[in-house]
C-alpha cells in the first residue's frame, strides 16, 4: 500500500521499480522513476531502464459505487547505440525489453500485492528515430496495474 504522502499512482510505480532492482535479468542495470520521460534520456552513457507513471482510468463497476482503477506504468529500456563499434543491431536491448516485460507479467508487485498486472502494451519494438538520430536504443512499453476499491 502507499506511503501516507505517496499517490497511489507513484507508489504503484515504485513497486515496479523495487521490483526490476530485485529481480535478475540478462544484463544489469538500476531501474529509476522519472515524472519526464526526456530526462530518462538525457545523457546516457550506460544500460537505463526507466519507470513512467502515465494514465489513470476508473470506472464504476456496480451501483454500489465498487470501482475498477487502471494505473498505466512505462517502461523503457534505453541504451547508448555506437554504430561505429559494429554492433548494427542492439540485439541484448530487444532481449532486455522482453525479459522485463515478461517478468513482471508473471510476478506480482510484493510491495503493492493489490494491484495486479492486467495489460501490456508494446507499441513498437524500438524507436528507429532516437536509434537514427540520437544513437539510442529505445525500448518501450506500457503495462496496466489493475486494482478494485
């Protein structure tokens, strides 16, 4: 449950981010929360796994008043892309992304057990745009935490 100070939005993502820290994956990297998605991509020179709160949605589900909230969560894997060294294609970035996203399909929230993981949203596989541009790799995704009040 959140903090007495903390929404519920917030605390829901910094159960996703103590989650990655424990969990063990393929590279090694210290997921963080950002309220600015472009500070997640401000001077990158390492491995960054960033955690976004996004949209809520609720809906009333009985005439009672019983309610259905959605907290949408991003996740991005974000890595600094050096075509030069003859990695054309950030393969470990793509393996990274899906074992993320696969993680926290399977396991709950251990410290937010209410809200369970209902919906994910990969819109595209990376972002040819920072990939071209930036030289980043850019992974994201949306998962849905889904609680009941």
């Amino acid at each position: 449950m959140p903090l007495e100070n903390d929404a519920e939005h917030i605390a829901i993502c910094d159960a996703v981010v103590d989650e990655l820290n424990r969990g063990q994956f393929s590279q090694s990297f210290t997921a963080k929360r950002y309220y600015d998605p472009g500070q997640a991509l401000k001077d990158v020179d390492a491995l960054r796994v960033g955690i976004i709160p996004g949209g809520r949605r609720t809906k009333r589900i009985t005439r009672g008043g019983a309610r259905r909230l959605d907290y949408d969560v991003a996740v991005a894997v974000i890595e600094k892309y050096n075509p030069q060294d003859g990695n054309d294609s950030p393969d470990a970035g793509m393996l990274l992304a899906e074992e993320i996203t696969d993680y926290l399909e399977r396991y709950p929230l251990q410290a937010y057990k209410t809200a369970k993981q209902d919906e994910t949203d990969i819109p595209a596989t990376f972002s040819p745009e920072h990939l071209r541009d930036l030289h980043l790799f850019l992974a994201p995704a949306t998962l849905t935490y889904r609680r009941f009040t």
